[in-house]
C-alpha cells in the first residue's frame, strides 16, 4: 500500500476491497449452482455409462454451494470473503478432480475443468497476488494429488501429467500477474479519487477565502479568480478521466466514440461559460480595479448554476455505471407519493417558469425508494419543460387496482412515431443534438428506476402536438 495513505485512507481502500470480494462471491456461488448442473449435459452425452457417478457429485457440488450462498446472503456484511471465496474456488476444482478421477485420473479430458476453475477465480476473484499464488497452488495440487491416488503414485500416463500440470500452472502464472495488475490498478484508481477530494476541498477554500476577502483585497481579485479557474479546470479534467475510465470498461466498443462526444459537448458547454464570465469580469476589474456587488452576485450564480448543471451531468453517469456494474440498489421506506410528486412540481417551478397544473386523489402511501421516484418523477417534467415549447404542463396522481398511476404530459413538440421504439435505450434522443442538449440518460434512468420497483413506464405522443409518459407502480 503507498505510504502517504492516511489511516482512514487505508481503511476505506481496505472495506472498498472487502465489498469487491464479497460480491464476487456471490457470483461465485451463483455460477457453481448454473454451470455444475449445466455441464451434466456434457456427462450424458460424451460420458454416459459414468453418468450415475458423475451425477452423484455435481448434485453434492450444488447442494453445498447453495449452502453456501445462503450464508452468504444471510451473513453478507459480517462474513470473511476470502475463507469464502476460497471455499467455493476449493470446491469447484474438487468437483472437476473427483470427475477426473472417476473418468480414469490423468488421461480424463475434464482437466480443463480445473482449468476453467482457475480462470473464474482469476476473472472475478479480485485478492491480492499471494492470495492468487495460494489459490492457485491450492487448486493444482488437489489435481495433481488425485491423479496420483487414480494411478497409485505412478506416473502411467505421463503425456497427459504433463501436459495437464504445464496448462494449470500457466494459467496460475497468468492469474498472479493479472492479481498484480488488477491491484496496481485499483491503488491508482483510488489515488485519483482522494486527489479528486483534495481538489475540491482546496477549492471550495479557496471560493470562500475569495468571498471574505474581495472587498478588501481588490488588489488580489484578478488572481484569486484565476486561481479558482486553474483548480476548477483541474477538477473537471480529473472527474472526466475517472469517469471516462469507469465507462469505458462497461460500455460497448460501439457506443464509446458517441458518448465521448456528447459528454465533451455537455460538459464544456458550463465550463464556457464559467470562463467567459471570469474573462469578463476579470477585465472589468483590471479596468475600473473593483467590482460592484451586483456584479459579483451574478458571477457566483454563474458559477453556482453551472455547477450544479456539471453534477447532474456526472450524477447521470455514476447512475449509468452503478447500473452496468449491476450495484443500483434501492433503499425502500414509506413514501407518500403525492407529497414526493408536490415537492418535484414545487422545484421545477421555481426553476422555469412554465404553468404545471397537478391533479392528486389525495394522498397515496407505499413502499418505494423516495429519493430514486423523486429522481424518475424529475426526469419526466424536467423533459416535459424542455420540449414542451413553454405550454402547460399537466401531472396526474392516482391509484387503481392495487397500483399507483403517474402521469406526465406536455403540450410540445411530440416524437415521432419511428423513435418511439428507442428512446429510452442509453444515448438515445428523438431530436439532434444540437436542437436539445442532453446526453440522452434521463429517460434510460428513469425506466431503470421504475422497473427496479416493480413497475413499467410507457409513453403516448402525437409528433407536434406533445407526449404523454405514464409510470406504473405496485403499491404492494
């Protein structure tokens, strides 16, 4: 571990890594208890007159896997990943011994099972390179043990002893390498993020250092704004390689140069603005050498405003990346829907205005995760108040057959019928780019979120007279 690490650094990398682990293991569990029964398809065809034995194994294989993953599932935050991960690793390449055995030790073809157990550990076991060189030598030498105990401790077979041990530990050799790698890689990607925090707390700082002391350091003005620029500029460029990083390793070959593209676009578009507005008001001041307070009151709104518009930006990408990574989980409470659907129409007023008429059947209590409808509900107006050409917007709340209905509608542009089908896949937008910002996620995200609860979202739109979208939800 680097040295400069604080202890709650080290700490924090170390739970990073645990939790890593942990779901790991329960991949790992999940795959013995698909692919073990699965294989036995190959047992009956290639292996039929051992099928009964062969049998025999893979189902006391599953049966202990699915003891594991219930402990797994019922101990998640407490249990030790690596005895666990181990285990089931362990597991599965004594499995593949015991069929190697049964099917004559050395000679048998289901070597490359032991193989393939090794490769799995290596792809999604994330330990440390000595923790791969145990597992490893672990799982050899299970095989190389049986398949001496097959030809009592005599090498009968011995182009196959060979040929079997050189495969296994070279792919042992691999997984130490790439064990190291992956933990190299980790480390860097770790240090980005506490630079990425030591950045933004050095210019948040300095921002307030800036607005104590303006008045009375007019001399300073010019290169305290540059200064913030400088720190700001750095701070978006270590966001949008970290961010590019996460994706670039979730996201299809063929969808990587048009995201590129309409982040760069979306996100230089604030920081255009932030620089312009410096430019200008620095050049106000190196003339006039002071500022009027309204000026910069519109300055720090500029600089407010844009940046929340940059963290809605990079909010719609870790959203992108949890749901890829499959880690979108939803924390549900009782929520009453209708105050939710209130608090939305109240926020999207206050921000454009545009007329929003809301009819509610009162109020509508369930199970949700409020924060994440919030986040569907927002999507839905905030698009509405978009291509809805500054016409009243009309919010429905209601509930029937044990399932609550909202729905958002606008009086706007519509969408065509032929982009109907795909609007709300990832990247997709029913008009160009340069028409409508956006990176085309909202709707990818909203769908995500309702499906997550349950429900279903459709949409009904007539091209230039508007859109309809309808969410679905089960109350129980």
């Amino acid at each position: 571990m680097p040295s400069n690490w604080t202890l709650e650094e080290l700490t924090r990398y170390q739970n990073m890594v645990v939790s890593q682990t942990r779901e790991s293991c329960r991949v790992l569990t999940l795959l013995g208890i698909t692919l073990i029964p699965l294989y036995a398809i190959l047992d009956y065809i290639a292996h039929r007159d051992y099928f009964i034995e062969l049998s025999i194994t893979r189902t006391a294989a599953v049966i202990l896997f699915v003891l594991i993953f219930v402990y797994v599932k019922k101990r998640y935050d407490s249990m030790n990943p690596f005895v666990v991960g181990f285990s089931s690793l362990t597991l599965a390449a004594t499995l593949v011994t015991i069929q190697c055995y049964i099917l004559g030790g050395f000679a048998s073809p289901y070597y490359a099972g032991v193989n393939l157990v090794l490769l799995a550990g290596i792809l999604i076991f994330p330990v440390v390179p000595r923790q791969m060189f145990f597992l490893v030598t672990l799982n050899v030498l299970i095989y190389i043990l049986a398949g001496f105990l097959k030809s009592n401790f005599e090498l009968t077979h011995l182009a196959e002893f060979l040929n079997n041990t050189f495969v296994l530990m070279t792919t042992g050799i691999i997984g130490v390498i790439a064990a190291k790698i992956r933990e190299e890689g980790r480390i860097q990607s770790f240090n980005q993020v506490l630079q990425i925090e030591k950045n933004q707390t050095e210019l948040e700082a300095s921002r307030d250092i800036l607005q104590l002391n303006l008045q009375s350091e007019q001399d300073n003005v010019a290169a305290l704004v540059q200064e913030i620029t400088s720190r700001k500029a750095e701070l978006e460029k270590a966001l949008i390689l970290a961010e590019h990083a996460k994706l670039e390793s979730q996201l299809a070959l063929s969808l990587r140069e048009e995201f590129i593209s309409l982040a760069s676009h979306e996100l230089k578009t604030p920081i255009t603005s932030l620089t312009l507005q410096t430019q200008l008001y620095q050049r106000k001041f190196m003339k006039d050498q002071t500022l009027e307070p309204d000026q910069l009151s519109k300055l720090f709104m500029t600089y407010d405003l844009q940046l929340k518009r940059l963290t809605r930006i990079i909010s719609d990408m870790l959203d992108i990346s949890r749901i890829q990574a499959g880690k979108f989980e939803l924390e549900v409470t009782e929520v009453d829907l209708e105050m939710t659907v209130k608090q939305v129409v109240d926020l999207a007023m206050s921000i454009e205005r545009v007329p929003i008429n809301l009819v509610t059947q009162g109020s509508v209590k369930g199970h949700w995760d409020a924060f994440r409808i919030e986040q569907a509900v927002l999507n839905l107006v905030t698009n509405a108040i978009k291509y809805g050409r500054g016409m009243p917007i009309d919010i429905t709340l209601k509930s029937a057959n044990n399932a609550v209905i909202i729905e958002v509608a606008d009086r706007g542009i519509g969408i065509r019928p032929e982009h109907l089908g795909r609007i709300f896949d990832r990247f997709e937008r029913a008009v160009g780019h340069r028409e409508f910002a956006g990176l085309g996620l909202g709707l990818y995200i909203t769908k995500q979120i309702v499906e997550a609860h349950g429900g279903k979202i459709q949409v009904e739109s007539v091209y230039n007279e508007g859109s309809k979208f309808t969410i679905t939800l089960p109350l129980k």
